[in-house]
C-alpha cells in the first residue's frame, strides 16, 4: 500500500477511537441505539457515509 492509504487507515482509527476514549458511556449509549435501528436505516447511513468519504477523498486528491 502507498504511504497515503496508510495515513488514511491510519487516521480512521484516531477518529473511530475517540469516542470510546472521550466519552465511553455515551459512545456506549450510541451504540447500543444504533443496533435498535432497522437493517434499511443501518444501511442508509452506512451509505451516506461511504460517499461523503468517498467525495471528501475525490476533492483533496
């Protein structure tokens, strides 16, 4: 892998571990009202989600 996608991974985990770093009982909280979604807004999200990253990726390359 080229040094920008390590970078990239890199700083997803920085941002998906503070949540639990910052606040553990409302990262908590969050997660356990997300599993009460159902699988079609799980996968809205998820999809929202991969193309916001997907357009933030395009713009700074």
């Amino acid at each position: 892998m080229s040094n920008s996608l390590w970078m990239a991974l890199g700083l997803v985990l920085v941002v998906e571990g503070l949540g639990p770093l910052v606040a553990p009982n409302g990262w908590r909280q969050m997660v356990a009202q997300l599993s009460e979604q159902p699988d079609n807004q799980l996968r809205r999200i998820g999809g929202c989600l991969v193309v916001a990253g997907a357009v933030i990726a395009y713009y700074f390359s």
